[in-house]
C-alpha cells in the first residue's frame, strides 16, 4: 500500500477566477430569481437535489435556450421514473440553439493527422448547414428520419448532424475505424434514409480506404437511398463501386445562402440514437431527446466546465463514442 503523506494542492482558483466564473454566475442568477442564498458549489448542488424543477427552470433561463412556444411546466411529475415528461408544451430546435451565432468567430478547428488543418467560422457554418438541410429536404428527408454517418471527426461530420436535426431528422453515427459489420449491426436496426460516409481515414499516418466496407453496408441495409461521401484521403474519392453513392460537393444545394426554417418540434423529439459497445451481444440502441440532450450539454459545458465563447475545447474520440 502507498502512502501519502505530504498531501498538496494540485491546482487552486483565484479570487478573480472564481468571481468571473459561470458557477458563480449561476449562483448569483439563482438567488436572485428564486429568493435563495446560496454561497457555493455544495449548496448549489443541495439545492439542485431538493428543488430539482426549478433547478432545471434555472438551467433553461440562465443558459438562454431558444424555443418558439414556452414551456407550461418544467416537469410532469418527479415520482414517475423512468417516463416523465419534461418541459411540457415547448416547441424547439436541437440545431437552432448551436446555430444561434452568425458571426466571424470559428465555430470548428480541424486538425487532421496528415497536418492539414482546417477552420470554419460561425457565419460559414450557418450558410453551409443551409445548404446541405436545403439538399436532405429536397431528397425527401423529413421529421422523424434517420440520417446516418460512417465518418471520421470531420468538419462535415457535425455539418451533416446539423443540417439532418436542423429539419427534424434523426442522427446516428459510428467512426470510419468499425468493420462493415459493426456498423450494419447498429445501422440496420433504425432503417436510415441516408448515409454520409468518406473514402477512408489516417492512423499513424498510414492512409485506409473503407470503400468495400461501405459498399457492404448499403447492400445490407435497403432503407438507405442516397450515400454522400467526403472526400478525405484522396483528392476525389473513387465512389463507382459504392450503390446510391454521390460526392459531398455534388449533393450540397449550390445557393450560397438559401433560407433555413428550422423545425420546432416538442422537448421530448429524438434527436440521436446511441449504441452500446456490442460487449454483451448485438449493439442495444438508446435514443436521446433533443432537448435533454441541449439543456444538459449547456448545464455540463457553462456551468460545470467553466466553457465562455473565448474558449476552445477538444475531445479526443471517435464518433462511434459518447464523451461524458
């Protein structure tokens, strides 16, 4: 057994750090608006475990969620678990709320193995998930869908996610790195409409093509009309071997900047569907709502993880996992 005796303080926040935090915003938002008087992290979280609706009332004003209909209740009722509902009678949109700034800040840093590195601004991305919702409703993809993806951590993987939920569809994914038969495990359980895919991806700085893989996969799952591939490993990807294949830069509407109507759809709307690992069988899928998955990232990343505009953040993963 190791012992430690001389135990030290890794890390300890300044009084100006702790004044500018968002926790210390939240607090002092909460006091104000529910007549409370809290004086830090433990008696915010006691009174987020004995107040939990106005807790959750607090998250939704505090991080300024855009709805077109407002909530009549925050919760239904707390004694039925699992089956509540939450935030009964608002309207809202899953792709609106991250679209909400059209500025020249960067929304996206790509850095790829290869050393190309590429940027996009929240302006740009605005005008490019309009484009690629405009090609997915003019295809035929509506509320209630399933839009899919075979691809790396790409900035046209979360264009795609965008433009799929921005209309109302549901979105899956899994990293280009699983064999065709994991992804036709997960896949062919929800029937997708679409499916964005690449030519292939790096590791270690060894270039592999997932072509034939793809190819399985739509063979393997009828319900899947159009495949759209990225281009990553090659300049423009072989795609004549891929059925209902078409490149990313034929797909997307050519208007530069054609109008967005987002769809306002109830709280409870699916928005993703996830997959366990596979370890104990085939993949069991579990579907998120839209907004539980919104409001519990804007509680996570403002309030627990101190995230600002001015700040970046990065996760390493696939987009096979969920990062919690």
């Amino acid at each position: 057994m190791l012992i430690i005796s001389n135990k030290k303080k890794l890390w300890e926040p300044s009084e100006e750090w702790i004044k500018n935090a968002e926790a210390t915003r939240f607090i002092d938002f909460v006091n104000k608006e529910y007549d409370q008087a809290l004086k830090g992290g433990k008696d915010l979280y006691r009174w987020s475990v004995e107040k939990i609706s106005d807790f959750w009332d607090a998250v939704w004003k505090f991080s300024g969620i855009i709805s077109s209909q407002p909530y009549d209740k925050v919760v239904e009722d707390l004694d039925v678990f699992p089956g509540t509902k939450w935030f009964v009678g608002s309207r809202l949109n899953f792709a609106e709320n991250l679209l909400k700034y059209k500025d020249d800040q960067l929304a996206f840093v790509f850095q790829g193995e290869t050393k190309v590195s590429k940027q996009t601004t929240y302006k740009e991305l605005n005008k490019t998930v309009a484009r690629m919702a405009k090609s997915l409703k003019n295809m035929g993809v509506k509320v209630g869908d399933r839009v899919v993806s075979y691809i790396p951590n790409l900035i046209e993987t979360p264009i795609a996610m965008l433009a799929a939920t921005a209309i109302g569809a549901i979105w899956a994914s899994c990293g280009a790195e699983l064999q065709s038969s994991a992804v036709i495990d997960r896949f062919g359980q929800i029937e997708p409409k679409v499916l964005f895919t690449v030519d292939g991806y790096y590791y270690r700085d060894k270039a592999f093509n997932i072509g034939e893989n793809v190819k399985k996969v739509v063979e393997a799952i009828p319900s899947i009309e159009k495949v759209v591939v990225v281009s990553y490993v090659s300049d423009k990807a072989d795609i004549s071997n891929i059925p209902k294949a078409i490149h990313w830069a034929d797909f997307i509407a050519k208007e530069e900047d054609p109008a967005l109507e987002f769809e306002q759809l109830p709280f409870d709307h699916p928005l993703y569907v996830m997959f366990s690992s596979g370890t104990t069988g085939k993949p069991k899928s579990m579907v998120q709502s839209a907004g539980g998955v919104l409001i519990n990232h804007l509680k996570e990343l403002i309030i627990s993880s101190d995230l600002k505009r001015s700040d970046v953040i990065n996760y390493i993963t696939a987009p096979s996992w969920m990062m919690v």
